[in-house]
C-alpha cells in the first residue's frame, strides 16, 4: 500500500504511541513497524478495507479530529505523547462502536507487528530480551523433505478430473483421500503455500503472514477477532491439536435439524475412521507449568478437570509444543498435509497450491468444474463431474455466493466459539509460551442452559495471543504487563455460542462477517470471567485481570473476599459489547449448513447444496449448529461420511 505523506506521517504517530521508544528500546518507527503494518493491510484483498485504512489516516493528523478526541485543536502528530494518548483513549473508550473498532484494528496492527518484528539486521529484537521471551525456536537443519509434490502451473491451464475439491484442511484433505481411495480422479486447488517441517521456524509474525489468511481477521466491528489458517493443510497446521469427537447431545441436536445421519452408526464410523487415522490419543499430555496451574485450581475447586485427546504421535517435544500453532516442526502433528492429503496423492490426486477459486461452473443445474487463478496470474480452469467445498466457513459461502447461489441460509447461522482470556500473574516462572499446547481442560460449566455453556481452556503465552487480548491503557502500562508474560497464564473461556452471526460479500467478492455477542450469550461469558478468576485465584495468583479494553483488575491477597465481587462489578460497567470485551474465534462454523429443508439450511442431509446438483459443503460451513467443541474432528468426520456418498453416487 502506498500512502501520502499526511498518512504516513499520522500512522507513525499512531504507532509511536502505542509503541513509543523508552529505557534504551526502539519505538515503533525506528523498528519498522508502520511499513509492517501496511504490509499486513496489503494483504487484505478488500479494496474497500484498504481504501477505508487510507481514508482514516488522512483525515487523523487533521486538528479537528484531534479535538474531537480531545486533543484540542492541534495535529495529532504535534502533541506531546501523553496527550496522543488520551486522544488514542478517547478512541477506545467512545460510546460509538466505530470508533472503539477502530481503536482496536489500530492498536492490534501496531502492537502485533512491534512484538512480532526481529531487529532491523535480522537478529534477536530487543523488545524480546526485554520481556523475557525467547524468540523463534529457529529452522531445523535435519528437517525431512517435503513429501507432497504440488503441480506447477506456469501458464493458463485446464485440468479435467471426477471431482474438483477446493480447500485442504479439515474437510477438503479428507474428503480428498477418501473420494481417490475410491477410484476417482481428483484435483485439490489450495489458495495457500505449501509448508513443512523446514519451514517452521516458530517466528510469530512470519507464521502469521504465511500459514493464517490475511483477511478477515475480525468481524466488521472488530467485536471478535478471526483466526484461519490458509496452506496446504489448512487450519490442522496450525491447530493446537485438540480432537475432542461430536459429543453426543450435539449429534442429537444436529439430527434434529433434519440429518439423521449424524445420530446414526454411519457417522460414529466416519468418527472412528479419522481419530485412527490422526493417531488421536491422550499419551502425550504432560501438564505445562500453565496447565499445572489449571489443574490444581480445578483440584482445589471440586471442579471439572480431565485429558485432552490430541491428534499427535511420540515425535512430540514437550517443551517446544507451544509453538504448534506455527506449525509442528518436528512433525508430530498429525495435520491433513501429513494423512490424508498423502494418502490422496499416494493413488493418484492431483494438488495445487497458490490458487485462488473465483466461482464455480453451473451448467445445466449441476456442478461441472471451478475457475480460478494462481499466484502467478495464470488463468486455472478444473473440468469434474462434482466440486467439494471446503474452503472453511469464511470462505465457503462466500464463493457459493460468487458462483450464483441464492439459497437464503447461505451465510446465515454463523457460529464463532467466542472466546476471552482472563488472566493471572504468578509469582513464580511460569514461561507460559513453553509446554504441551493444550493437554488439559474443564467442563465444569459446560451445560448452563440447554446444552449451552462453556470450556475453560490454556494456551501458550506467546505475544502475538497475548496481545489481541490485553487491555492497552497506555504505553507503560502495557509494557508492564508484557513484561510480566513469564510469569502470567491465561485461562481461555470458550463458549458454544446459541446465536449465530452472518457472512456476506462485499463488492470484491470477498467475505465480511456480521456477529454481535447476544444477551443469551453475553450471561454465559460472564460466568466463564468469574470463572476463570476463582480458578485464578485457587491456583494462587497474585494479580487477576480480564481482557476488557478498560482495566478490570483485583489482587486476591490484597483486596480479600470482596476483590472478585469488585472485579465483576467492573465488568458489567465495561461491558461485553464490541470494543468492550475483546473476543477470539479459533472456530468458525455452520455458515452453510446441511438440513432437512432448504428453507432452514443451505445443503441437504447429504451435504450437496440445494440450489445446485453435484456441489457440495464438507467443512465447518456444514455444522446446524455450534459443536461445543475444538471442531477438527467433527469436520473430519462429516468430510469422510460424506466423501463416501459423493464416492457411492459417482460410481
């Protein structure tokens, strides 16, 4: 992106605020955090985000902007730092929602980047040594080769197959080995790289820029930040390999809908076939010094507390297991890239990577191929008798409404697992960044009304997850608190969400989400928040803080019984409304959802579209509903009973 020399000079301002250089460590500017910055936004095929970025920072350095944020009649740039701060503040804390959305793309951008980004030569960042983390783990020189082999496609191309299955994660990679297996010819297209073990070297940013998509990284008023992976292999590189199978009362919940298959022995089959095929165990789930923590408060508590089953073998280094979520560079994590997507090329699949799928071809009512183009620029037409999308749940919809669709629930019904941390700090070393990913979890409010609740789960403490949720209440503030990070654990709350949200595409063709937390929903996300703090406090922690834009805080050993209800009370006077509360959604779902009638569902019990023959959905667009759990195994499972039927009907 190219800006003017107004808005570069307001997107320093801005980042130099966030990130001001202080006690011998470089701003934001000195690190070259504004030109990573448009860097991440160019990566972000709306043009009209891009356009409205522009538009913010032309106008920001203007004295009357300044002044509405109470700045007083001067260019932001102009004042001093702490006054660039309460204007920043004014932002945060405004009774208009755009306003705090735009608080919050601003301070996660500059904040991410200014955590994320090596030294100028390359080398170690000092901010790293300055909050005691570690850094990347590095590459692995004895790394095996890769053991996929992409097509290249260095000129406009038509390729002919049986079927044409678009995506490769956790629908598209097993419908893709199940649909060969089966005799048929079949192409994958991949819109991401193609990495592996070599390649993973645990550096944050450059994983976040090459293994997650570029957009949409959050809802349209930033209420919910998205996290989606986009490679070979799709979310299950980078997945923190939890393989939680449907529950049961979901299954039945999901019959209801109209698919009686899910409550039938078809399905528990197609279960049983990925979790063998994935190596799901719970063998390799030694306890980090965070989930430890987890463990005792549930202990103490009376509460909940059991095993995760994870999808990964004996390869599976412990302390270097936080850094999953950037790809598993020993190759323990048994992603499709690593099963389902070999088992597929081993009998003859074809695979693309870099390839973006624009529409797909309807000819007569039916399904007969996609369109697209690579990286490259080269024009890629795949001719097949059917298409499976499994582009996840952002994207799926958005190209049935590409390719003419106009089946009213397609969009509708999205599902995001919101989740919030709330966090403790400890007096002892914790190093929450190092350990199993997730190798323990509570189900202790699971069910808080008809079947709706929550998880309380870890995860490793890295910037780049701490960020997004920490509350930024100025710029020394917040460096005390990443300076606190190796002594501070975050308790996950995750909810099964009953209220759906949308997706919709915008001129581009690209997905927007719509979501707003709803009141049902907003009840079970305060009891995770009280919560999570009683297990904070029953594993000893010093100091407890929510992720709310404003600072909700108490100190258990300093203000005694009274500090939780203090605590709560400041949470209902932040709020759980966008920009109030930061939320996270690692799973996305049921935003194509199979159904017995098309006029509550976009795709049949068969998982095949109904406005078009021989299309279909096998990824989480397909959930009716939320599945309460980390979903990998039930896309798997739904992509594998219904790559078996495409299979029977095509024969």
């Amino acid at each position: 992106m190219e800006l003017t020399p107004r808005q570069r000079r307001s997107l320093e301002a801005i980042c130099d605020t966030f990130c001001p250089p202080a006690n011998g460590l470089p701003g934001a500017t000195e690190l070259g955090v504004p030109d990573a910055v448009l860097q991440l936004a160019g990566r972000d095929p709306r043009s009209a985000a891009r356009r409205e970025l522009k538009q913010l920072l032309s106008a920001w350095d203007s004295a009357l902007l300044t002044a509405l944020g109470g700045g007083g009649l001067h260019r932001f740039s102009a004042l001093p730092r702490a006054q660039r701060e309460q204007v920043l503040l004014s932002w945060c804390d405004s009774r208009l929602p755009q306003r705090r959305a735009a608080f919050h793309a601003l301070r996660k951008a500059a904040l991410l980047t200014y955590y994320g980004l090596p030294a100028p030569d390359g080398g170690a960042s000092p901010v790293w040594d300055a909050i005691g983390y570690p850094g990347p783990l590095g590459a692995r020189a004895d790394a095996p080769p890769k053991q996929l082999a992409p097509l290249s496609i260095d000129a406009d191309t038509t390729l002919d197959c049986d079927v044409c299955v678009v995506g490769s994660g956790a629908g598209g990679g097993v419908a893709a080995a199940v649909l060969s297996q089966a005799g048929l010819d079949v192409v994958v297209l991949e819109r991401g790289g193609y990495y592996d073990d070599a390649d993973f070297d645990g550096a944050e940013l450059r994983a976040l820029t090459t293994l997650y998509a570029g957009a949409p990284t959050g809802t349209h008023d930033q209420s919910v930040g998205l996290i989606a992976g986009s490679c070979l292999g799709g979310g299950t590189v980078v997945n923190y390999t939890t393989s939680f199978r449907t529950p049961d009362d979901v299954r039945a919940e999901w019959a209801s809908h109209g698919v009686p298959a899910f409550a039938s022995a078809d399905f528990t089959a197609s279960l049983d076939a990925v979790c063998e095929r994935l190596g799901v165990n719970q063998e390799h789930n030694e306890p980090s010094a965070r989930e430890r923590k987890l463990r005792d408060a549930c202990l103490a508590l009376g509460w909940h507390v059991d095993a995760m089953p994870r999808n990964v073998d004996d390869r599976c280094d412990r302390r270097e297991c936080g850094w999953c979520n950037f790809g598993c560079r020993h190759g323990a994590k048994q992603s499709t890239a690593k099963t389902w997507l070999k088992d597929a090329q081993a009998v003859g699949a074809r695979i693309v990577v870099g390839a973006a799928v624009e529409r797909v071809i309807v000819e007569h009512g039916s399904a007969r191929g996609v369109v697209g183009t690579t990286d490259a620029g080269h024009r890629l037409t795949v001719r097949s008798r059917a298409v499976v999308a499994a582009c996840g749940a952002l994207q799926t919809p958005a190209l049935l409404m590409r390719s003419g669709l106009r089946n009213p629930n397609i969009g509708r019904h999205l599902r995001l697992h919101p989740a919030t941390a709330v966090w403790g700090v400890y007096d002892d070393e914790v190093r929450p960044w190092e350990g199993t990913m997730q190798a323990l979890y509570s189900d202790q409010h699971r069910d808080l009304h008809d079947g709706y609740g929550l998880k309380y789960e870890t995860a490793a403490g890295h910037p780049h997850l701490a960020i997004p949720f920490m509350p930024w209440r100025g710029a020394r503030a917040h460096h005390e608190l990443m300076q606190a990070l190796p002594h501070t654990v975050v308790f996950g709350v995750l909810l099964r969400d009953r209220d759906a949200g949308a997706v919709h595409v915008d001129r581009d063709g690209e997905p927007v989400v719509r979501y707003r937390l709803s009141p049902y929903d907003a009840r079970h996300l305060r009891v995770g928040i009280e919560g999570a703090a009683r297990l904070h406090e029953a594993a000893g922690a010093q100091r407890i803080f929510s992720s709310h834009s404003d600072w909700v805080a108490y100190s258990p050993s300093r203000d005694g019984a009274a500090g939780r209800a203090a605590f709560m009370r400041d949470a209902d006077a932040c709020g759980y409304g966008p920009g109030q509360v930061q939320l996270g959604s690692f799973h996305i779902m049921g935003s194509a959802r199979m159904g017995g009638s098309p006029a509550t569902s976009a795709c049949d019990p068969d998982a095949q579209t109904w406005d078009v023959r021989g299309l279909y959905v096998l990824d989480g667009s397909a959930f009716p509903t939320a599945s309460g759990v980390n979903p990998q195994i039930s896309i798997q499972a739904i992509a594998h009973m219904g790559a078996r039927g495409i299979a029977a009907r095509l024969a």
